[in-house]
C-alpha cells in the first residue's frame, strides 16, 4: 500500500509505523507523521514557552528526536502519547536552560513569558483569556503543564500518568490546586467593562 492511495490526514499511525520500517517509503511516512501532529505539538509547545519562535524551534527539536527513535518505538503507548512525551521533556528542559542562562527565579520567568504573550501578536483573545493566559504563566512548569494538558488538550489522567511517570493521584492533586491558584489569581485581578 502506497501512502498516496491513502488520505495523509486520515492514515492511521500502524500504517504509518509499517511504512517508516520500509526504507523505501521511510521518508514519506515521516512526512505523513509531521503533517498529522505537527500542529497539534507546536500548540502544546507554545502554551509552555509562548513565544512563536521558540515554539516553532522546540517543535522541529521534537521531530528530529521523533525521526531518530522512531525506529525503535515499541508501540507500548499510542504514538501520538510517546511523541507529546517528547514535546513535554524538551519544553522542560528548555524553561530549565533558560532559567539557568539567565539566572531566572520562577517569578522572573513568569514575568517574562508574560511581556511576551502581552506583545505576540500570535496570541489573539479577549480580555479574559488573556487574563486566563497570564494567571497560567504564574503556575509553576510542572503545574502548568499539569494544567495545560487537562483544560486544553482534555487529555485523561492516565494519558498524563503515562507522558509524565507521574501518578493519576499526584496528577489530580495538581491539576487542583493549579486551577485554585488561577482561580485565586483571577480574583484578584480587575475587569474592565
């Protein structure tokens, strides 16, 4: 079956998987790979760094380590799970490097990605979500992240469990107390009318 017989949005990752182990089609299953989550990775990367750039960066890291495992992907998780584990590690380990540059501590960064999503002009919104946005970035990484993936992405907890080594218990306890924080966070801003 050649992936040309087959509609790119609608191939299903087996068969993707069966071409990426034939060298022939390798390259265009890849293809096919890239175009079906690429967008689905930047917007997971880009709630966790805000900036297009950056975000844009980290996604094309997370596909070159795609391409360079995906060989020896096992199939243990679905293959959408184990590519937003990858996403997930490298948006961590790049607020980490960039705290560490820098010399950030949490508020610092915080108030950093603010600015930035205060001056995107690819974050579009209301006044509300834009509050939402920055009442999130005061969350820290991991809760954000926590965050993220249970109100935007509707991902289950056991889905988290499995991208984040992290028990469904721990997993819940922070998406709690995220969204008490944001809730704080909110009331204590003022609204315009």
């Amino acid at each position: 079956m050649g992936i040309s017989n087959v509609a790119k949005e609608s191939i299903e990752d087996q068969e993707i998987l069966a071409l990426f182990k034939q060298e022939a089609t390798q390259q265009k299953a890849f293809n096919v790979l890239v175009r079906k989550y690429q967008e689905r990775v930047y917007w997971l990367v880009r709630k966790m760094v805000i900036d297009h750039e950056d975000a844009n960066d980290i996604t094309q890291d997370v596909f070159v380590k795609v391409w360079r495992s995906l060989a020896d992907f096992q199939g243990n998780a679905q293959l959408y799970t184990w590519i937003y584990k990858i996403a997930t590690n490298e948006c961590l380990t790049f607020l980490s490097r960039k705290k560490r540059r820098f010399f950030l501590p949490i508020g610092d960064i915080s108030k950093e990605l603010t600015r930035k999503l205060e001056s995107s002009s690819y974050i579009s919104g209301d006044e509300l979500q834009l509050k939402l946005q920055k009442a999130i970035l005061t969350l820290p990484d991991k809760q954000r992240l926590v965050f993220n993936m249970k109100y935007y992405d509707d991902l289950k907890y056991e889905e988290m469990s499995e991208i984040l080594g992290t028990s469904v218990g721990a997993l819940k306890a922070s998406y709690h107390l995220a969204t008490k924080k944001i809730e704080e966070h909110l009331k204590g801003e003022k609204f315009e009318a």
